[in-house]
C-alpha cells in the first residue's frame, strides 16, 4: 500500500438495509403484539396442546390444593383455604399466560403503557371517581355495611374481592372482543398510510398500495391468537385502572372513616365488644379497614362495568388506546401483505 493510498480518506462501510419482515417482527415484540409474530404464535398454540397442558394443569391442582389445605390448618380458619386456593390459581394462571403462552410482552407493555400516559389515566379516573365516591359514601355510612363486613374474616374478604373481580374480567371479555373487532372494519389506503408511518413497514406499505395486485387491505381482518393478542392488551390496561381507581378510593375511605367514625359508632354499628385499633394508627381501625376494603373491591366492579357500558367513560378509555391498535391491525396487513407476497416470488 503507498503513502498516497494511506492518506486517502476511508468511506465508511455502507450498512447493508434489513430485512423489514425481521425489523417489524422486533417491533411486533417490542409493541406486546407476540402473538402477531409466527413463531411465538406456534409456540403458544404448542403449549396449549393437551398432551402438554394437561399434565402441567393437574401438577398445579396437586400443589394449589395441599398449599390451601396447609395454610387452612395453620390457621384455623375455614375461609383461609379457599382464599389461599384462588389466590394461587390466578398466580398459577398468570405465570402459565406469561411464559408458555409467551404474553409476557403483551402483559409488559400493556401495564407500562397505561401507567406512563398519566395524563389520560388522571383524565379517565378524575371523571370517574366523584360520582363513585358519592355512591360509596353513602354505603359507608351505613349501619348494615359495618355490620356484616366486621362479622368477616379477612379471608373471606380476599375471597369476595377475587369473586368481583372475575366477575370484572369475565365481563369485559364478553364485551372488549366487540371493540377489537370494529377496528378492522375500516381499513382503506389511507388506514394504512397513517398507521404505517414511523414503522418498519413505512416505505413497504407506499410501495405496496401503489401495486395494483397486491391489496394490503384485504389482510386486515384479525382473527385468532392475533385477536386474543389485542383482547387481551384491553383487558390488562383496563384493570391496571381499576386497581389504581380501588386502591384510591380505599384510600379515601380510610382517610373520610378515621376522621368521623368514632369508636361509639363503630361498636354500634358492628354489634362488638371492642374496637381493634392497627397498630402505630390509632384513629384507623380493623372495622374500618375491613369494610374500606370491601366497598372498594365492589367500587371496581362498578367502574369496570361503566367504562365499558357508559359513553363518557368508555370515550376516554379507549381514547387511550384506539391508536395504539389501530396501528397494530395496519403494520400487520402490510406485513402479511409483503409475506404473501414474497411466498408467491
């Protein structure tokens, strides 16, 4: 090599494109849309074959049942073990959902994603919550409610606060599958164009929509592991609300009882001999725990039910969200576009 070629200015290595199938599969991922991408898609179909599920399902009955009847018998109370057996159910459930059906991006990304727009998550709960509280107050302050929450066992109440909260997810699965599926129902160019844009799929989709043949439009319909994929995103980002609308309003009543629930109304009220104070908080005491808790659970169900049924509330939730799948149904018609495409070459 001569001194000239030395001193001659080296241009940088011209990186070679990617593949946009392979950059927007990543981006599926990367956006909790799993169950658009092939392979985790076969691989948690796999996992729901029965030769593999049963055996894992009645593994986890085994356990479940002797860890409930365990922790019943140590306890000695009757409600401890039906409390200890749907807690660890759902525990059970999630983590079977998250790893061998591969949702723990669609999980991941759905909590993140609702708890980092705090701006549209304050707007949704700001509207809903001063009504409910008004609803609630008048429930606090109710001889019957104290009643009947003092005569309960903590683990009665955990038990009534997952019964109303699957009470709250099976209705939203009834009613969520409606709204994921008039998303593709207005799919046209320009659908396209807009949700496309700032993707891997940008420069494919202009590409593909001035081709005659090939109609990325017509792959718009979501059906499947695909559909259950953006099903199940609602429902996660619908009850990370509801735990944040419960666990404020369990706040509230907490705060609303130790300021006007004296310990004369509160023997009154439950019929005991004594009022049992939390320890280090003197004005907060079990009752009062018990039945803020009780009443907020159900306040849950109450807002779960409004945000999908009640026009204001179901605007602002969904406001939340719409463009979000809107733009996961237009990258995966462009994307099955291009793979059509590409299997008929």
């Amino acid at each position: 090599m001569t001194d000239a070629d030395r001193r001659r200015p080296r241009l940088p290595r011209r990186r070679r494109s990617e593949d946009p199938l392979a950059a927007t599969e990543r981006w599926f991922l990367a956006n909790g849309l799993s169950y658009f991408v092939p392979g985790e898609r076969e691989k948690a179909a796999a996992a729901l074959r029965p030769r593999r599920a049963l055996p894992l399902v009645g593994l986890a009955v085994v356990v479940i049942a002797a860890l409930g009847g365990l922790l019943g018998r140590v306890s000695q109370q009757v409600s401890t073990a039906p409390a200890a057996w749907l807690s660890l159910a759902v525990v059970a459930g999630v983590l079977y959902v998250a790893t061998a059906l591969r949702a723990r991006p669609i999980l991941t990304f759905a909590a993140t994603r609702t708890v980092t727009s705090v701006r549209l998550l304050a707007s949704t709960l700001t509207r809903a919550l001063p009504l409910l509280l008004v609803f609630v107050a008048f429930l606090f302050i109710n001889a019957e409610a104290w009643e009947m929450t003092a005569s309960l066992s903590f683990a009665t109440h955990w038990v009534v606060a997952l019964l109303l909260v699957g009470s709250g997810v099976v209705f939203l699965l009834v009613r969520l599958p409606e709204e994921v599926d008039a998303l593709d129902d207005a799919v046209d160019d320009e659908f396209l164009r807009r949700t496309c844009a700032g993707t891997p799929m940008e420069e494919e989709c202009a590409r593909l929509l001035a081709d005659e043949d090939a109609d990325p439009a017509s792959y718009a319909m979501v059906t499947g592991f695909e559909r259950w994929n953006l099903i199940l995103a609602l429902l996660v980002i619908q009850l990370v609300q509801v735990v944040v609308l419960v666990f404020g309003v369990f706040l509230f009543l907490l705060l609303f009882g130790s300021i006007i629930m004296q310990e004369q109304t509160q023997l009154n009220w439950t019929g005991l001999e004594a009022v049992q104070g939390i320890p280090n908080v003197p004005s907060v005491s079990v009752q009062l725990v018990k039945v803020s808790f009780f009443l907020s659970a159900f306040s849950g169900l109450y807002f779960t039910v409004s945000a999908v049924t009640d026009d204001t509330y179901r605007h602002q939730f969904f406001s939340l969200v719409t463009r979000e799948l809107e733009r996961a149904v237009g990258v995966r018609a462009v994307y099955l576009a291009l793979r059509a495409e590409r299997s008929r070459d």
